[in-house]
C-alpha cells in the first residue's frame, strides 16, 4: 500500500507536468492562431528590407554582406536562376523547402512559409527549425535573380536575459516542489500521529495525549478526536465499573439464597428461624427481580433513539396515583407527607415518567428517618412544569453530587444494603426526564435533606 506522503508526490509531480503540457498546448495553440501570421509579417518586412539594400546599395562583396547578416542572428537560403544554392549561417535542421517554393520567388513572388506552415498539436510553429518555415523574397544583383529565404536564428536570439528568466523558472518549478513536499510532510505528519492513536483506541488503549497543536481543520479533528478518546475511556471504565457492579449486585443475594437455602434443608430447624430465613430469601429474590427490572428498563432506553410513546396526560393525577401506592411505607415509618399539587397537563410518555416518581419518591423514602417529612410540588409555567421533591432526611456531601446519575453509584454502600438500593434509580431517572426534553436539579445540604427538581416542557 503506498504511503499518503507517496500519494502526495506522485500527484505533485503529475499536476506539474500535466500543467506544462496543458500551457505548452495552450501556448502553440495562440501561437498557430494570433501570432503565426504577425510574426510572418514581422520577418518579411526584414527579409524585404535586406533585399531592398542589396538592389541599391549593391554591396562590393555580396558573400561578406549575406554572412555579416547571418552572424546577426538570421539564417539564410539563397538561391539564383541556375539553381545554385548556398546556405549561411547554422544549417536548418530540416531541408524541406519545396522546388515549386523556390520557382515562386524566382518568377517575382514573395513566399510566406512562416504563415502556411501547417498547424500541429505538439509542434510549436515558432521554434521549428525547418527551411520550409522561411519567407522568401526575390531580389536581383549584378544582373541575376536571387531567391532569398531567411528565419531568425533561435539559438542566437536567446540572450543571456533569456537564459535568466529560463533559469529562473526551472528554480521556481524546483523550490514549488521541494516546498510542497514539506508543506505535505508538515500536513500528513499530525495524520500520521492520528493514525496511530486510532489503532491505539482500536486495542482499547483509551490514555495518551495527541501532541497536535494546530489551529487549522487537522487540529480541529486531532481536538475531536482526543475528546472523543476521552469519552471512550470514560465509557470503557464505566463499562467495566458497571460489569463489576452488576456481578456483585448479582452475586451478594445469590449467595444469600444460596447460604439460607442450605440452612433450610436442617430438618432439625425450629418453625420461627426457618420463617426468617424464608423471609430473607423471599427479600432477596424480590431484590433481584426488582435489579433485572431496572436493568431491562436501563437497556431499552440505551437501544431506541426514541423509546417514548409520548400522550398528553394529566401530570397532577399521575403523581397523586404514585403518592397513594407508597402511602403504606408513610405510615409504617411514621412519616408525613405535604402535597402541593397544580393542575398541568403535559405530553409525554406516562408509563415512563412514572419511573421518575416512584423512584424520587422511594429515594426519599429511603434515605428519610422515621418520622421525617416528604414535601412535593408540582407547579406549572407558560413553557415547561417543575416538580420538587424534598425530604429532611440525611443529605448528600457536595463531593457526591456530580455522581449520583451515575450507574450503581451509591454514596454509602453499607447504608444501600440496609434500604435494598440498586443504584440504577436515579440513573434511570435522568436518563427519562432528558429523553423528555427535560433537565434533572439537586439540592442537598448534609444532615438537612435533599430535594431533586424535575424541570419538563409542556410539549
């Protein structure tokens, strides 16, 4: 497989030489099409104006004249009536000037080669070299007719000006690409780096820091993605966390069906204790049941998008319904409950919302001494309802706040086992009240009580 950085350079080198053949074409083109017939023009009038001189002045010497003209950067064909020719200057490179050319400069008639010179995709008409790409004029000396045919020499029309500017655009073309190299090193270096963090990731290495500062779109994706290398060992921590939570959440009551099972099977067991272990093997299975409950409820909110069935209900019913299945634990533990209850209707999934309630409402239960208070509010506003529910009971330490929706998190584990909790309630209950559109708000102060405000939109 070749490399991005190989990629790069056969792509650079490529679109440089796709360019200079397209500007070659495009150059030989204009040139066939605009300046091919001035450039004719251009070098008649001089092969014109040489036969005008030597028609007048009639130089002593015509050789001496013809190569002094030819050391002037023109290369010349001359031709007389006996069909004797003589080159001066550097030979042309192809000799191909038709008989019929040179009898039509001999019978009085000027030849436009340069003009007629037939136009060819990849033959640039003003650097070739040919003698049939001349103008040809007549001209008479001492009595004889002469067939003068002339092009400018390239070679020697190539000033040291040329060369520099040729020079300068092959360093150009040399220094574009060594930079463009670099520049591509520069660009897939950070990719490279990326590359390998996400094999890490993909081996389930989730620690490590991208050294990537960048301000352009690759440090935007090299910020996004240690963002989201972050999520993933969070994730992946919690995943294991929650593995072990629930292993353990699993195993203590099995183990205590288990051990009381065994102690059941005494045949020498007195009727009360063989009541009580019963008892706590049926507190234990309920506790399971009510764990799986709460499992199957956590998974079928993280598999659906959209798990909600949403009606408009009325909310002050709903509540007061949930407030009336728990109204035997008040009066077991004693305790007083104050109702504050507008009347709202609000869209949403009841079934769901239900969860909320009874698991605010059994958190308070719960986490409330005998005899305490339970205080719960149901206000509507113009946009959205709030509903509060506080107990007196023993408060939460602000160190714990931020983890209370977390999954099995429990602030004092001894204390859970005591009141059967799960620590999936409050989970649960973020999880709903945010698939509502809604927000979860805790007030706790240690030794005082707490109270958690369910903010809903009406629609």
């Amino acid at each position: 497989m070749r490399s991005l950085y190989g990629k790069f350079l056969s792509f650079t080198t490529g679109i440089m030489m796709t360019s200079a053949v397209i500007a070659f074409l495009v150059v030989n083109t204009y040139y066939h099409q605009q300046l091919k017939g001035q450039n004719d023009a251009k070098n008649m009038n001089i092969a014109l104006a040489m036969a005008d001189y030597i028609e007048t002045e009639e130089p002593a010497d015509l050789e001496s004249y013809l190569r002094t003209q030819a050391a002037l950067g023109y290369k010349l064909f001359i031709v007389n009536d006996n069909r004797d020719a003589h080159m001066y200057g550097v030979p042309f490179r192809k000799e191909n000037l038709r008989i019929a050319s040179v009898d039509q400069v001999l019978d009085g008639q000027l030849y436009h080669g340069m003009r007629d010179l037939k136009t060819e995709t990849f033959m640039t008409g003003f650097f070739s070299d040919e003698l049939a790409n001349t103008v040809g004029v007549p001209f008479t000396y001492n009595g004889k007719t002469y067939a003068l045919f002339m092009r400018p020499d390239i070679k020697m029309l190539f000033t040291e000006v040329h060369f520099l500017l040729g020079g300068m655009v092959v360093v150009m073309a040399i220094v574009s690409l060594l930079s463009m190299l670099i520049v591509a090193k520069k660009l897939i270096e950070p990719i490279t780096k990326l590359t390998a963090a996400a094999k890490r990731v993909g081996e389930e290495k989730f620690t490590g820091t991208l050294d990537i500062n960048r301000r352009d779109e690759i440090g935007q994706l090299a910020q996004s993605f240690q963002r989201m290398t972050e999520k993933l060992g969070e994730n992946d921590r919690m995943r294991k966390e929650f593995i072990s939570d629930v292993s353990h959440d699993f195993q203590s009551p099995l183990l205590n069906i288990k051990g009381y099972a065994n102690l059941l099977m005494d045949s020498e067991l007195p009727e009360q204790e063989r009541k009580n272990y019963a008892k706590v093997i049926q507190s234990e299975t309920e506790r399971l049941s009510s764990l799986t409950k709460q499992l199957l409820l956590l998974t079928s909110l993280d598999q659906l998008e959209s798990p909600l069935k949403p009606i408009n209900f009325r909310l002050d019913e709903q509540l007061k319904e949930v407030i009336r299945k728990q109204r035997w634990l008040l009066e077991e533990k004693q305790m007083s409950l104050v109702m504050e209850l507008d009347e709202v209707s609000i869209t949403g999934d009841p079934s769901f919302l239900e969860k909320v309630w009874e698991n605010l409402l059994s958190n308070a239960l719960k986490y409330t001494e005998m005899g305490g208070e339970i205080d719960i509010r149901l206000s509507g506003g113009i946009d959205d309802v709030k509903i509060a529910v506080r107990d007196n009971g023993a408060g939460i330490a602000t160190e714990h706040l931020s983890r209370l929706f977390d999954r099995f998190y429990r602030v004092d584990h001894s204390r859970t086992h005591e009141v059967e909790g799960t620590g999936l309630g409050l989970s649960i209950v973020d999880q709903v009240v945010k698939l509502h559109g809604g927000r979860v708000e805790i007030a706790s102060v240690e030794g005082e009580g707490t109270t958690f405000t369910v903010i809903l939109p009406k629609l």
